[in-house]
C-alpha cells in the first residue's frame, strides 16, 4: 500500500512535469500577450515593479490573464501557502511582484518548486493529518494532506491554462 506522503510527492512531481513541459517552451512574447478584451496582466507601476492587476470586486465578465498573470498568481499562492506550512507570516498580495521578464520568471517558478520540494521532503503522514491554516479557514476542518493536495491541483490548472494561452498565441488566434 502506498502511504499519502509519496500520493502526495508524486502527483507533485507528475504536475511538475507538465509545468515544465510549458515553461520551457515559453517566449517573451507569450508573457504580455492578451487573449481577451477583457484581460488581467502584469504592469510596470511608476518605479519599475511590475503588478499584477486585482480587484476584490466580482467582476463580469471575469478577465482572461495572461501568461505574466498566471506566473504571479503561481508565485502569490505558492509563496504564501509555503509560508503558512512553516509557520511563517505569509506576504501581502500587494508585495508579490512579478519579476517582469522571461528569464527571471522561469527562475523565480523553479525556486518555488525548489522551496515546495524541500518542504515536501519534511512531511510525514502525521504531519500531513495536522489541520491545514490556509487557503480554509480552520473551521473547514482540512488536513495539511488537503492543502498539499490543493497545490497539486491549482498548479495543474495553471499549468494547464498557461499551456493553452501559448498554444492559441502560437496559432495566431485573436
């Protein structure tokens, strides 16, 4: 029988792949290019940080992200899920700068997976039935085994959703 720890090490490392397959096939062009009329990217503010664009608000029609989004978006969640798993403050949406081209950013998304990894190698099954401090609240009544999964899965679908913006860009769709 397999234990939860290596269920969770290996749907990582399989998403990863995937992740990979994607990042390594990225142009600087794909970062910026938006898909949509309605589209949430990553801007230069006034001194040369580049932010992500947010609203609080629910908005319709809900804004298509580009590339350069969704690589923030990994980097804010990620970021800050590693940070609760150490018992760490977590950094503010607002301080998740986007690194603002295609080299940096690359490096930034294999640091992460880097810090995860070594994050993956201290779990153990206890550890895993521990209730999970983020993304629920604890009332939820989620494990550390939850969230660890919740990774796998949203970066899957980042994944997956980066891949499809660079395969419509490439095939000239717009």
């Amino acid at each position: 029988m397999t234990d939860s720890v290596s269920v969770v090490r290996n749907q990582f490392e399989l998403t990863w792949a995937l992740f990979e397959y994607h990042l390594e096939r990225l142009t600087p062009e794909d970062l910026l290019w938006e898909p949509a009329k309605v589209s949430w990217t990553v801007r230069p503010d006034g001194v040369g940080n580049w932010r992500a664009d947010w609203s609080d608000l629910a908005l319709d029609p809900i804004p298509v992200p580009t590339i350069g989004w969704l690589t923030w978006h990994i980097g804010w969640w990620w970021s800050t899920t590693a940070a609760h798993v150490r018992g760490a403050v977590p950094p503010d949406r607002t301080a998740v700068l986007w690194p603002g081209d295609l080299a940096k950013t690359l490096g930034w998304m294999r640091a992460l997976r880097d810090q995860w990894s070594h994050l993956l190698e201290d779990i153990d099954d206890e550890h895993l039935a521990r209730p999970a401090v983020f993304p629920w609240p604890p009332e939820a009544g989620r494990s550390t085994a939850d969230q660890f999964a919740w990774v796998n899965v949203e970066l899957m679908k980042n994944a997956a959703e980066i891949g499809q913006l660079r395969l419509l860009r490439a095939a000239g769709t717009q």
